[in-house]
C-alpha cells in the first residue's frame, strides 16, 4: 500500500509529504527535503499486514 504520511524535516523544520510503499516492510532510506535540499533518513516500521506504523526522521549529516 502506497501511502503519504507528513513529516517534519530535522534541519529546517518543515513539514513535508513523502511518499511509502508500506507493503515492502521496515525500511530504513535517504530523501532529500523538498524545502531546503537536506538529506533525511527515514526510518520506516511497517506492521504484519503491510500497514504503516512509524515514520522517524534523523539528519544524514549528524
């Protein structure tokens, strides 16, 4: 399931839109913000049936 939480970019605080494919399990992947260009990791956690539980942002460059 394709799904579009909000989160809050770690360096300009932002909240931006990204986009998951929840189906594919726990993720852990970088995407730059679309405000100020930063690279963030997301951290995604998916349940058993393919539904998005957690989405964390950290700064890549930390």
């Amino acid at each position: 399931m394709i799904e579009e939480p909000s989160v809050t970019c770690p360096y300009c605080g932002e909240t931006i839109t990204v986009v998951v494919d929840a189906t594919a399990g726990d993720q852990r992947y970088v995407e730059d913000c679309f405000v100020c260009c930063q690279p963030i990791v997301l951290s995604v956690v998916t349940d058993g049936a393919g539904q998005l539980e957690t989405i964390e942002t950290e700064p890549e460059n930390a």
